[in-house]
C-alpha cells in the first residue's frame, strides 16, 4: 500500500511539474523581448518587476577598455580577502583566474588586457585566444603553468583552485590577491 501512494504521488508530482511547465513563455521570447526593448528606448516602463526580457545571451561583444594607456598608481597595499598583507607593485604580467571569467573582462576594461598572460578556461575573450589557460575543466589550478608564465601578479578566488594551489603559488614568491 506504502509503495502505491509512493507512485501516485510521484506520478502526481510529475504531472503538475510538466504542467506548470508547459505554461511558460520561453518560445515567445522575440515578442517579449521586442516589447521590452521599446519600451526601455521609450523610457516607458510602467512594472519594472514584472518586465521580462532575454532567458539567454549566447554571446557578448569583448569589453572596451576605458583607456588605452592606462597608469596604475603603484605601489598598493592591501588585504586580501584570505586576510593576507600584500603589496601590488608591478602589473606587467598578470594572471587572472576565475570561474566565469570575470577578471580578465574587468582588465581589459581598466586597459589592461595585454598586460594578461594567463587565464582560465572561461575566459574566451577572441583578444585572449592566444594566451595559456592554467586550469584544467575551469575549475582547477595548474601551479606548475602558472609559475612557468613567470606572472608579476596573480589575481585569484576560491571559484577555482584547490586552495593550496593559491597557497603554493603565494609560497612560490608570487604576488597574489585573493
């Protein structure tokens, strides 16, 4: 008796599920999204809660960088957010890794993108094409590419790692910030 009101309410669960989804809107987005975009250029929005736009962007244009010459008041102090004391004076060769590649973007928008020599897989910028990956699978730290790259700078989280791969890079006489 257990197991039968188990697939009933399995069967049910599923049913309402495939339902309720069935009812969204995914396949009239061009219509919403056309919509939308008037109204934005109209500055017309009357719910901005309810207002609906892209379920996806496949791609993005490459970030343009606010200067091309850009001067960074070295050096700077700093604690990073391991709770390490850190000095920032040289940022000619960075290697900036995330999960989403986030860092690599916000460089290239502060102009400094050719200062970039390292990166992670999500970094798929077409400027960065050519510069090694130092991650395997996006989330984990090759130390031994890192510290072949003979990189000034190393700006990291704990999107990826292991931590001890941040810990040997550090121990290695590398600047890192967390």
């Amino acid at each position: 008796m257990l197991k039968q009101a188990r697939v009933t309410a399995l069967a049910l669960g599923t049913a309402a599920m495939l339902t309720l989804t069935g009812c969204a809107s995914w396949d009239n987005t061009s219509t919403t999204n056309a919509a939308l975009q008037k109204e934005l250029q109209e500055g017309d929005i009357q719910d901005i809660a309810n207002a609906t736009g892209p379920a996806r962007v496949d791609s993005l244009a490459e970030v343009e960088p606010v200067t091309d010459s850009p001067s960074p008041a070295l050096p700077v102090e700093l604690t990073d957010a391991d709770g390490n004391d850190v000095v920032v004076d040289d940022v000619s060769r960075i290697v900036a890794l995330d999960l989403y590649g986030t860092y690599t973007k916000t460089l290239r928008g502060l102009g400094l993108g050719e200062n970039i020599i390292g990166r992670t897989v999500s970094s798929t910028e077409e400027s960065l094409k050519d510069i090694p990956s130092v991650t395997a699978g996006g989330h984990d730290i090759n130390v031994e590419a890192v510290l072949n790259l003979d990189p000034s700078l190393v700006i990291v989280d704990h999107s990826i790692g292991p931590a001890s791969a941040i810990d040997q890079i550090r121990a290695a006489g590398v600047t890192t910030v967390v």
